[in-house]
C-alpha cells in the first residue's frame, strides 16, 4: 500500500456504532482510562517530549465533573486497549487551562499551538489524531445553527451529529468536508510550481482548487490549470489524498500532462508561475529564495514523488 500521506491516518478505532449509545459514552467520559484532547480556539494542547511534542490527553480527573461539559466533546474512538479518547473543545473560555487541574509531571512541558504551524513536526500519527479533531472542531464551530430553518443545532451520536432543535425541522447535519484538487503538472523533465503572496518567502507549490458543482475531479483538474497558468493539461491520473482541515476540505491529488507551455498567470489567483527541471529542484538548498512546501502537506508528496519516479 501506498505511504500514507501526512495528516491520513490515526491509532485510532473510530468506533462508529458506538456514537449512537448514549449510555455507553456518557459512562466513558469518566472512566479511569479515559483520555481527552484539549482545544481552545485554533489551538491543541501539547507535552514536550524527549521526541519532541505530542498532544497532552489528559484524563477525566483533570475537569472535575466532564458530564457538564458533554456538549463540547467529540468521541473520537478507541485505542487499541479499548480506552476511550475524547475531544473537548474548550473555546468558550478565556484561558484554556482554567479550572484545569494539570499533572505535575507534565505542567512545566505544556504548550498551545496551532496544528498548521506545528503538525510537521509531530509524528504522523499524532498529527493526524489532531487533524480528525481539528476538524471536527472547525466543523461544530460554523454550524451552530441549522442551514435549513436557522434554530439552534444540538451536537448528538458523539458529537458525529448536529440535530436541529426545531420540532417541526429536526434536520440532521453530517460534518462537511469540501473537495479540493491539487495538481503537479509535467512537460517532460520539468514541472508547473506557482506562488501566492501571502506565502512565506520563497514558497513555491503546486496548482490547486475547489471541485465545483457539477464537475468531475478530472475536469477540476484542467479547469484550475488553466485559469491559474494559462497552461492546457491533456492526461490527469489521481496519485493520492490528504485531509487538511484548515478549515474543512480533503486534497485529491493528481498528475497531470502539460499539452501547452505558455504560461499566462492569473495575477488574481498567483503572485508568480514558473516550470522548474528535475536538476533545480534536486540540487537546491531550499531557503527563503525558493522552497517547496513542508512535509505535511501533499503538495510536498506529489512533488517529492516525482523527483523520485526518474
């Protein structure tokens, strides 16, 4: 099987059949073996470690009474000694560790920080536990009410589920994930990298864009070429996929065939486009001149990937 790609995967049993027991998950949420993952806002609470950092999950004796707080957890599975791990997102609050009682052993290694700016350096199946809460978070946070009367929405089946409060209503609403492609685009020994603005110095990276209604990956694919690059694209084969809950999508990536090389930047969408030789990007420190995108993200893959098909 193919290495997965950062942010893909967890230890995780997901445990679906057990979202819609209510009985069942409240008497988790203060079982001894219990673990909760704390967030606040954009940020996760983490632990330094010998290995670097990890995320801090802290046991039901660290909340007091958890029951009262069961609207703002996410049952995000079990691990492989059937211990149950929550998410409890703690955003409410003005200071994330209030009326925390932290362990000792671990208060002086505590950190906040945001999974974007930190998740490279986690180990993969860390960062990708984060990533599920993450977006679980994101996703309770901008759907507070219903999309379909606007009455409140009440988080139920383990936080899997947002109910509408309204008798006459009562529209389930289903964690939304937004589809994106994004693209390495080849002309032989050479491939298409771009850049945006608000980018950090030098970052240059592949093509890519929202899936719109009505349309195929593969057409997606061209279509985002060419309004970015001004560059037609002929053969699209699917490489792999990400999640990348910053805030809610999932990047389906591809390969995809130059059939022009023009290039004609869409000022708009790209700051700056250019085709880039094997031999560049192989021999080039990577700095603030020119880099491509960290570890974390696809985009790094499709193009690492690439470097090593020669």
């Amino acid at each position: 099987m193919r290495q997965q790609n950062f942010y893909a995967s967890t230890y995780l049993d997901r445990a679906h059949d057990r979202r819609k027991d209510h009985d069942w998950l409240s008497g988790r949420l203060g079982e001894e073996s219990t673990r909760f993952l704390v967030i606040w806002r954009d940020q996760q609470l983490l632990v330094r470690g010998p290995q670097g950092a990890r995320p801090a999950l802290l046991s039901p004796d660290a909340f007091g009474d958890v029951s009262e707080r069961l609207a703002d957890t996410v049952f995000l599975g079990l691990d492989s000694a059937g211990a149950a791990t929550f998410s409890l997102d703690l955003s409410s609050v003005a200071e994330p560790l209030s009326g925390i009682a932290i362990p000792s052993d671990i208060a002086d290694d505590l950190l906040m920080e945001p999974l974007r700016a930190i998740g490279s350096r986690l180990a993969a199946a860390d960062a990708g536990l984060l990533a599920y809460a993450r977006g679980m978070a994101n996703w309770h946070s901008r759907h507070r009410f219903c999309g379909v009367c606007g009455a409140p929405a009440k988080s139920t089946d383990g936080g899997h589920v947002r109910l509408c409060t309204n008798p006459d209503c009562r529209a389930q609403h289903f964690p939304r994930t937004d589809p994106a492609v994004i693209m390495l685009v080849t002309d032989g020994d050479r491939c298409l990298l771009g850049r945006q603005k608000v980018w950090p110095p030098g970052m240059h990276s592949t093509l890519a864009g929202f899936v719109e209604p009505g349309e195929s990956l593969e057409h997606a694919v061209a279509r985002e070429v060419r309004e970015e690059s001004g560059i037609e694209v002929g053969e699209v084969i699917y490489q792999s996929s990400q999640p990348w809950p910053f805030p809610a999508s999932v990047m389906l990536g591809f390969r995809a065939k130059a059939v022009s090389t023009e290039i004609k930047v869409d000022t708009a969408e790209l700051e700056s486009a250019g085709w880039y030789s094997r031999d560049f990007l192989k021999s080039h420190p990577g700095d603030s001149s020119f880099c491509i995108p960290p570890r974390d993200s696809i985009a790094w893959r499709l193009i690492t990937d690439w470097l090593e098909s020669e």
